[in-house]
C-alpha cells in the first residue's frame, strides 16, 4: 500500500472505539452457575470443617500415644473408643471380648488376632511388655477405626 493513500492521524479522529470487554458476564446464566459454585465450595468447606471437628479425639488421642507406656497405651484406646461409642457398649468390655471389639471395629486397621489380644492384655503389662509394635498398632486402630460398626 501506498504511504500516501493511507489515512493521515487527523483523519482518524472521528472513530470510535468499541467499549471495554465487561469484567461480569452479562447472562443471568453465568451468575447463576458462580453461585451454584460458591454454594458448592461452601458446603465443602463446611463438610471439612464438621469432619475436622468430628476426629479432634483421634488427633488428641494420637498426641497422647507418642510417649505412653503400654498402661497408658491401654487407657488411651478405652478412652478413644469411649469417645466413638456409647459407654455402655465400650465399658465394660476387657480381655478377649475388648480385643474382638478392637478388631470389629477397625477392619481397616488390619490387627490379626495376636495384636488384638496383646492390646487388650496392655493394661496390665509391666511397663517393658510395650513394644513399638504394640504402640504401631493401637496408633493405627485410633487413625482407622469406624464409629459406625
């Protein structure tokens, strides 16, 4: 193209520019999916949050096992499990019956029946019976139980 056939600048004052791209989508549409979004991301978070709130016990509990000794080691799983289920089933249970209750209630904790029996025989252990084996195992019992078996 030619220079001179171009336009000069002062000819090109009277043009007028578009108007700026709007940040908002201009579609009730688009406004109704970022509210449907927000209240997704809300009820997520407040899911999180009842969850997070729910397994205090078990980060307690967890903190507690570090340096316990294996009465101690005992005591900590009757009151975590007194803390999942109702008293009156967890209680009373000692020896073989607490060591099924223990297996039963965390299948996903796969304690075999000898583990399970030497977390229940714990609370009358002498203080060298524990083994990090032992303090292992009730660690995963506490992160793998199921308060709803």
């Amino acid at each position: 193209m030619n220079p001179a056939d171009m336009p000069s600048r002062e000819a090109m004052q009277g043009l007028l520019a578009p108007p700026p791209v709007p940040f908002w989508p201009a579609t009730p549409a688009w406004a109704a999916l970022l509210l449907l979004l927000l209240a997704l991301i809300g009820w997520l978070a407040w899911r999180g949050w009842r969850a997070w709130r729910r397994d205090a016990y078990r980060r307690e509990a967890l903190r507690a096992l570090a340096g316990a000794g294996p009465a101690a080691i005992a005591a900590i799983l009757k009151r975590t499990a007194l803390a999942a289920w109702p008293r009156e089933r967890v209680a009373a249970l000692s020896g073989s019956g607490w060591a099924a209750f223990l297996r039963r209630s965390a299948p996903r904790a796969g304690l075999d029946a000898a583990t399970a029996a030497a977390l229940a025989a714990l609370a009358h252990a002498p203080a060298a019976a524990a083994t990090p084996g032992l303090r292992d195992a009730a660690a995963r019992w506490i992160r793998r139980h199921d308060p709803r078996l």
